[in-house]
C-alpha cells in the first residue's frame, strides 16, 4: 500500500445490508468502492428489466442513496415510490432514473456515474455485470427455481444457486477492484440471492484468489425463512465455499452480545432466528473470528450499527 494514497476497500453484496455497511465506511478516508448485485427481478425492478432489458436497477439505488451526501430532500426523492397512478404505481423515481439515464447514455455503468455525479457520491459504484442477469436455484430436492424473488418462496432448501444468460460476462472494473483491494468486504445481506450473485459470476472467484486483500465476511445477525433457515454462521461460511472454493474467504465478523428477546420474538414470527456462532467450526476452516458489539441499539428491528462495523472494519486495514 503506497502511503501517498488511501487504503482501498472494496465492499460486495446487494439487499439491505450493504448500504448499512456503506452509510458508515463512506465517512472514512479510504478509496471506497462498492461492487452490487444486478440479478434482482422484484416490483419495479423486474418491471423494468423486462420493459427495457436492462440489469436491475433496484439494489444499485439503494447503493447511491447510501453513499450520496445530496441534499437529504434529494435523496428522499431519488428513493420516493409512487403509490397511485396507472403505469407510475410501484416504481421508485431512482430506478426510473437508472433506466432513463441508461437509454440517454447508451450503457448502465455510464448512466450510473451520471446519477452518481449528479447525487455527489463518495466512492464508486461498479455493477457485478452490465448484462440483464437472471438467477436460479437448484433446490435439495432437485428442482430448479427462477427468478430471485421467486427463490426464498419456495421452502425447499437451496443446493446452490446460478445465472444465466452463460458465459456471464463480468463488468471488468470490478473484477481489477477485488484484485487491487487492500480489503474486501462480503455482506451482510440475503446469502443466496443478494451476495451468491456477485461471487459466482465468471473471474470473480479468480479475482479473490488473486487479491493480496484480506477478504472478510460480514455474518448476518438473524437467519432468512427460505433461504437460511436454521443456518449457523459456519454454514454461512460453507455455503460460500461450496460456490467459490475453500480458503478464499480469510475472517469472519460476528456479534458477540445477547439478542433481547423481544426482537428474537419479532422475528420468529417471520420464522428468523439470530444466527448461532459455532466458533469451533470457524476456526476449523482456518477463519480468524472478529467479535463485537455491532448492533444498533436504538433501531426496533436487529440491524448492523452503521458507524460500529464501519469502525471495525477499518481498523483491520
């Protein structure tokens, strides 16, 4: 790492845990980027996917609006859903403008740094792909399930998950961030369906066994109903090794305080419960173990505090 620049970190991942991640990391001095899932077919997104052929939009949104310092009013707007009226209800103005941005530029990754410019991001934001990408699943009794949001719904158990069109062609600026990185940060978020679709892509898998980075994973707090349900952390952990190979993965983060039992009720209504850490498996898959107090205390469901696994992070550089 040469000490005229900032440390590189690189943050890969989708659904609503990685802009928790980003909203605090954005406040530190390094050279932030954020590598983000296109493969989300739901609501306005899968709308717009099948209108106008383009990768999903929705995740990457999400992803602007957490590292944008706009105006707040800004940012509200960039994520407000229209509610009522005829083609408008359901689409969030920030994908509308994702897609409009596309067909001015001719090509999503120029339409996303336009945005990005315009809502004075910090970082930079890289789709895993630049392709209108669909996500499967091969389920433990066998049968296939397409589409993301399809996937959790079915209950059956998930084998492992793959996209197609193939061969995926990854967006080749991601790919040289995770080889350039000085860290590489995985999750949190849905583990088949927001994270597995970065990691699978084509060179991603080359790009984290040619890294000099630590990769480290951030360790969902509560388990997903459909997709994760009764999963330890170390299976988390297998689970990425059964799609990429064993070894790539270096550190774990986990949350090392009591769940209140009033959230663990609020979850098992949503059949959810907090994550157990079998730290005896972690260590036998060679992982080093960072624990903390990561919770956001004063949130009513059980989130990642922003600035707290921020802080944590940074101090592994």
């Amino acid at each position: 790492m040469n000490e005229d620049k900032q440390p590189r970190v690189v943050v890969v991942g989708g659904g609503t845990g990685m802009p928790v991640l980003l909203r605090g990391l954005k406040n530190l001095p390094i050279d932030l980027i954020a590598i983000v899932t296109v493969a989300d077919d739901g609501g306005s997104t899968g709308r717009l996917r099948d209108e106008m052929a383009i990768p999903a939009p929705g995740d990457i949104r999400n992803v602007i609006a957490a590292l944008s310092d706009a105006e707040p009013m800004l940012v509200e707007l960039f994520q407000h859903r229209f509610e009522v009226g005829n083609g408008l209800s359901g689409h969030s103005l920030g994908n509308l403008l994702l897609a409009a941005m596309t067909s001015v530029t001719g090509d999503f990754y120029d339409g996303i740094k336009e945005i990005s410019r315009v809502l004075n991001v910090k970082g930079t934001i890289y789709p895993i792909s630049t392709e209108n990408l669909s996500l499967h699943a091969k389920m433990k009794d066998g049968s296939i399930v397409s589409g993301e949001s399809n996937i959790p719904l079915s209950n059956k158990g998930i084998d492992h998950v793959f996209i197609s069109p193939e061969p995926v062609k990854p967006f080749s600026h991601a790919v040289q961030a995770i080889v350039e990185a000085d860290l590489v940060v995985i999750g949190p978020g849905s583990l088949y369906t927001s994270i597995m679709p970065n990691l699978i892509v084509p060179s991603v898998q080359e790009a984290l066994e040619q890294t000099k980075a630590k990769i480290v994973y951030v360790c969902n707090l509560m388990t997903q109903a459909g997709e994760t349900t009764g999963y330890t952390a170390s299976d988390h952990v297998e689970a990425i090794n059964r799609h990429i190979g064993k070894g790539i993965v270096d550190a774990i983060v986990v949350h090392n305080e009591p769940i209140k039992d009033t959230i663990k009720e609020k979850y098992a209504e949503e059949n959810a419960e907090p994550v157990i850490y079998d730290t005896d498996k972690l260590l036998a898959f060679g992982l080093e173990i960072i624990e903390g107090d990561i919770v956001n205390k004063e949130h009513p469901a059980l989130r990642h505090d922003t600035d707290k696994i921020a802080k944590l992070l940074y101090s592994l550089l």
